[in-house]
C-alpha cells in the first residue's frame, strides 16, 4: 500500500471529544449544543446550519478562556505515536476539522501533524460575536480541500488514508481509498472497509 497522504479529522478522533462541548460547559448550555452536534455527526442535520446555530449560543464568552479551554483539551490515545509512525513510513499527515483554528494549530505542535484545516471563531472585543468562518464550514468542505491537496500533491484516491467520525466526514471518504471510521457514527461506517471502536488510534496502524 503506497499511501502518501493521512487525513484525520479532530474532534472525537486526534482529540477525546468535541471541542465546542468543552466550550459550551463553560457557558453552562453544554447539553444543549452537544444535542445539536450529535444530530449533525449522525447526518440528520445540516452541517452548516448545526454549526451557525451553535456558534451562536457561544456569543460572549472570553476569548482568553476559549484560548485556555483549547490548550487543555485531552488528545485520543495514540494519535502522537500514530501521526508519528507514519511519518515515518514517508506520509504527510492533515487534520482537516467542522471545529476552530484556535484548537487545532494548538494541537499541530503537539501531535506534529503537517497541516491543519478548520474554523476561525470571530471575536472583538475580547469576546466571541457568535460568528465564524473558515474552511470547513460545510458537508462537502472536506472533501473539496481534499481533491485540491490530491491535486497539489500529484497523489491519487490510492495513496490516500481518511479517518473521521462523523457525517461531516462522508465527503472526504468520497476520495481515499483507505477509509477508517474511527468509533463512528453509522452513517460513517457504511462507508468505510476500516472499522475501529476501541479508543486508540495506533489501531489504525494494524492495517498497514
């Protein structure tokens, strides 16, 4: 298997969670977006318009304690040591996430993947407006920013290796070869030929 490129979403994958959960606990509505967020991961709800909505609920909130949240998120067990080993087997590793920048840059030195793609939660004033933007916004995003890194890498759906979770992952899966559905949703798993329900990334490893 010559696999060049490993595209892993974030959150509930290279992280032990959903990072606007942890956000959401410090607003006390946690339960509330993390209802919203499962009716989108499972593909009953509108990406995009699950994550305006939740986005919303945020507003207000510090900016300083959203930076603070985002560095003590828990990462999944064995996403260092995963992203590692395939670095050594010569594969660029992407985290591609429906979540924030603030998260997942922070997460890049840490795990050592090459490159992350996800949201930017808007902020003045040292508080969150409600608003966001970015480059994962919707169903098909994932997907989209894959073709384009194919494209740019001169790599084919054969040397590709996606792992995600959730709904928001399907249109990525559309274009790897080596679909992992990683403690995942059913919408996902019909899709994927790699199917891993133990909490610990280096399962992935197995397959290679």
């Amino acid at each position: 298997m010559d696999l060049k490129l490993a595209v892993f979403d974030f959150d509930s994958t290279l992280m032990d969670g959903e990072t606007i959960d942890f956000f959401a606990e410090e607003l006390g509505i946690k339960e509330e977006v993390s209802r919203i967020t499962e009716e989108a991961m499972a593909g009953r709800l509108d990406f995009f318009e699950s994550l305006i909505q939740r986005v919303s609920l945020l507003k207000g909130l510090e900016f300083a304690k959203v930076e603070k949240i985002s560095r003590s998120l828990p990462y999944m067990k064995g996403a260092k040591e995963t992203i590692s080993a395939l670095h050594e087997k010569g594969m660029r590793v992407v985290c591609f996430s429906g979540g924030f920048r603030v998260a997942t840059s922070y997460a890049k030195d840490i795990l050592g993947y090459d490159a992350d793609f996800s949201n930017v939660l808007h902020h003045k004033e040292g508080r969150l407006s409600g608003l966001v933007g970015g480059d994962m916004m919707f169903n098909f995003s994932k997907g989209d920013m894959l073709v384009r890194l194919q494209a740019l890498m001169n790599i084919d759906e054969s040397q590709t290796l996606v792992c995600g979770d959730g709904a928001n992952d399907l249109s990525m899966f559309a274009h790897a070869k080596t679909r992992v559905a990683f403690c995942a949703k059913d919408v996902l798993k019909k899709e994927a030929n790699i199917v891993i329900e133990e909490k610990d990334l280096t399962k992935v490893l197995e397959y290679l």
